[in-house]
C-alpha cells in the first residue's frame, strides 16, 4: 500500500496529540469510520461540537488523512501488523496505535464488500405470444442466467433475469462495463487463479494492476532514458497516414535489467499459466509514441505478423507494460474484447505494417465491443495473440512510451527460421531481481532486430 505525501503529513497530523487530544482521538476514529460506512454521517466532523476546541483546518486535513488511510488498507486487506507499521513511522503512541487497529478490525467486515464477479453465462430465447394481462405481444425473450462469486466465497451465485433484444443489446454493452477482467499485483508469489484463466478466454487478456512497483520501474526507466544502449536500434513504422510509431525490437532477453523482467516470475509464470504450459521469449520492443508526433498502430493482430513467421497456432501473447501513463489523449491501447475468438483474420501490408482485413473488422467490432485501455505507469496488459487491437496517434503534449514483452508457448517452435527465435529454454529469476540487477548498460545478447531482415514490416530509419 502506497499513501502521497500529503496523506501521509496528515495522518501524523491526527496521531499528534498536540492536535488531536487523547481524550479525543477514540472519538474521532469513529467518527472517521462511520462517515466510510453511513452516508449522512459523511464530513460534519467540523459541526461536531466534540471538536470544538481544535482548529478547523487541522481538523479537516487530519480527518481526510485517515479516511484516505482507512479505504487504501481496506482495497489492500491490510492486516493488523502492517497497518500498525504504517501508524507508528507516522509517530502514533502505542495506545492510539491499539485504538485505530481494533476499530478497523470490527469495522473491516462492513466496508468495501467486493462486487461479484461474472464466471459463467447462460441463456434461453423463448418466445411471448401474450403476457399476464392476455394482451399480444408476440416479440422474442430471452432468459439469462449468470454465475457469479465473490472472493473468499466458494460457493457460486445465481443471477438470473428476462430481457427483449433490444434491452439485451444494452445490457450486454453495460455488463462488459461491470466485468472486469482487472487485477491488482501484491508484493510477493503471483498465483493465477480460475477467475484469471476464464477472463483470460472469455476476453483475451487480463490487466494487472502495478505490476512494476515504482522502484522497478524508475529501474527499467534508468536503461531506457538514461543511455542509448536500446534507442540508438530504433526504427520508424508508418502509419499510412503522414506519421509513425517509433520502436526498437530484440530477440532476446539479455541479462540487463530490462532482461529481469522479461524473465521474472510473476511475469513469465502468468503466461505459463494462462497459456498452459512452458512459455519462452520471443521478443521484446520499447514503443516510443512521442508528444504531438507519435503515429498510430493499425488494427491488427500480433498473430497476424506471426503466422507469417511459421508460428501454426496462437498459442503466444503479450505483455504490455506502460512506462508511461496511457491515456486517450496520448494514444492508449484500443481492444475488441473476446474477438481472439474470431480466430485469426487477414491481413495485409498497410503503409510500413501489417494490417488486418478493415471490413472484417469493422463486423467484428458489431459484435465485441471497443475498449480504451488505459493504464498507469507500472501496469500490465496480458492479452492473446489473436485479440484484436490498434492506438491512435498521440496528439498530447504528454509522451506515451510501452514495453511490450512477447512470449512464444515451448510446443509452438515455429516452423520456418526468421528474424525471431526458434525454442530457446527461458531461464527465469526471482522478482527481486529487477532490483538487484545493477546492469544499466550492457546490452550483450539481446540480438537488436535489423527491419529488413522483418518482411512483415516495412521500417524507415528514426535518426
């Protein structure tokens, strides 16, 4: 759990007795509490004639603090002796450290109950003649059942409720919104669950929130801004369109810091699990889509480049880790959620890509709809090779910069040699790795790809 600045001054704000008193704090964590948990109880603490006596001001910051405090341990299910870490580098006594931890652990059950989440559809179309009332109706019904759980319970639930076409239509668009196939990265093992593995083929990728802590990442930002090892590869991609996507590409790892996290665990493992079997590195690039210059990546699949390389199944993904927030505005991800289940499409030469079959696609968007994927620095999209997907052009005064690994299944060897590896056993590191490793600028082994040795590009040199 990460708090700013801020909240962290104001929680010592409300652990200081010279502004908060003692005799008063018991009485101001519950009151914090009950604000979370009952709406109308939510920001009187200043009309409290309790806390009269304190300064308004201090009142108002110290309160925010520990509300801020309380809902990060309770999206984090902090325990008590990490929460109690937190109180006491904050300058909290002993007493009001005991006070604040019982409260929160009464408290816990009643706040932030997770939203269920959608395992399993099924569905009936009848068809009305007439309703209750004995009047025509004569239109299409259909029938929907949904199993759903709720992390910690094992048991499924039922959701089940009747829709016409038209109101199916809706729905099906405002239940994409509710299922999230979004996930939350803990220090420690990483394990994929069955939630993970149906979201993954029902949708085509799952997101990991911070992935990369910011230790991590201002480690792998260290290799990539601060020498040329990798950039001086780079290579234009036009877009068709007057602009391109700048990017460099190697074939393998190396054993820099950027090659700790193609072969960390809690990276590697996930594919291994989501792919279900042994995985090994088939390349890696960094996308450099610039302020106000940046191009546009076409609608396409990956598997589309690879078929053409001698992969015979998609069995293969990516994982694309933003460096830099990824927004609308500069250009983020677009997918076609569940269209990896359309199977590979076409594809043809567009400008200097590869792009898919546009009517195909524009069918296909019927039918799975467009999502903007945007990310904050750290996280991680884990998305099939036949998902769908493209990015604008980035028009923003803000640069957009992802580090995309692609990960190869053992069983797939590809069958024809090219600018990528054939099977090359992947030998993977302890997550504590990408800190340890001190290499910011030895870039031995990674074999940079030369654009004209790739025939489903047609590159131009960035210098």
């Amino acid at each position: 759990m990460e708090l700013s600045h801020s909240v962290t001054e104001g929680i010592a704000i409300a652990g200081d007795s010279a502004h908060i008193p003692d005799k008063l704090f018991p009485n101001f964590v519950d009151v914090a509490f009950r604000g979370i948990l009952t709406e109308n109880e939510r920001n009187v603490i200043a009309d409290n004639p309790a806390f009269s006596g304190v300064d308004k001001a201090v009142l108002k910051e110290g309160y925010s603090a520990i509300v801020s405090l309380i809902l990060e341990a309770v999206k984090h299910d902090t325990n008590a002796e990490s929460l109690s870490g937190i109180l006491e580098d904050c300058k909290f006594t002993s007493e009001r450290i005991k006070v604040f931890v019982k409260t929160y652990q009464v408290m816990n059950d009643f706040i932030g109950h997770p939203p269920p989440h959608i395992v399993d559809v099924d569905w009936r179309l009848d068809y009305y003649i007439k309703n209750n009332h004995l009047e025509k109706v004569n239109e299409a019904v259909y029938l929907i059942s949904l199993k759903t759980e709720v992390p910690g319970n094992p048991e499924l639930q039922e959701v089940q409720f009747s829709c016409s076409l038209e109101q199916l239509q809706l729905d099906y668009f405002s239940l994409n919104i509710f299922v999230f196939a979004e996930y939350k990265y803990e220090n420690g093992p990483f394990n994929v669950t069955k939630s993970m593995r149906q979201d993954f083929n029902n949708y085509g990728y799952i997101m990991v929130r911070n992935l990369l802590s910011n230790e991590e990442l201002k480690s792998v930002k260290h290799v990539l801004e601060d020498n040329k090892g990798i950039t001086q590869h780079s290579y234009d991609l036009p877009d068709g369109l007057g602009r391109s996507c700048e990017m460099a590409l190697w074939c393998h790892p190396g054993n820099d810091v950027t090659g700790m996290v193609a072969r960390c665990e809690k990276i590697v493992n996930t594919c291994e699990a989501l792919l279900e079997g042994e995985v090994y590195h088939y390349h890696t690039k960094l996308m450099m889509k610039n302020a106000k210059t940046g191009g546009s990546f076409l609608w396409h699949q990956d598997y589309g480049y690879w078929y053409k390389n001698g992969c015979l199944y998609p069995d293969m993904m990516t994982v694309f880790i933003a460096i830099d927030k990824c927004s609308k505005e500069n250009g983020c991800l677009q997918i076609l959620r569940g269209s990896h289940l359309c199977g590979r499409i076409d594809h043809v030469m567009v400008a200097g890509q590869t792009g898919a079959d546009v009517e195909r696609v524009e069918q296909i968007e019927k039918v799975c709809p467009r999502e903007s994927v945007e990310m904050e620095p750290g996280d991680a999209l884990f998305f099939h090779s036949n998902l769908i997907h493209t990015s604008a052009g980035n028009d923003s005064a803000h640069r957009r910069w992802a580090f995309l690994i692609a990960y190869n299944k053992a069983s797939n060897d590809p069958v024809i040699k090219h600018h990528c590896p054939q099977y090359t056993p992947l030998n993977k590191v302890p997550n504590s790795e990408i800190l340890d490793c001190k290499n910011f600028t030895d870039m031995t082994g990674k074999d940079f790809l030369n654009p004209q040795n790739d025939k489903t590009v047609r590159a131009e040199d960035s210098k």
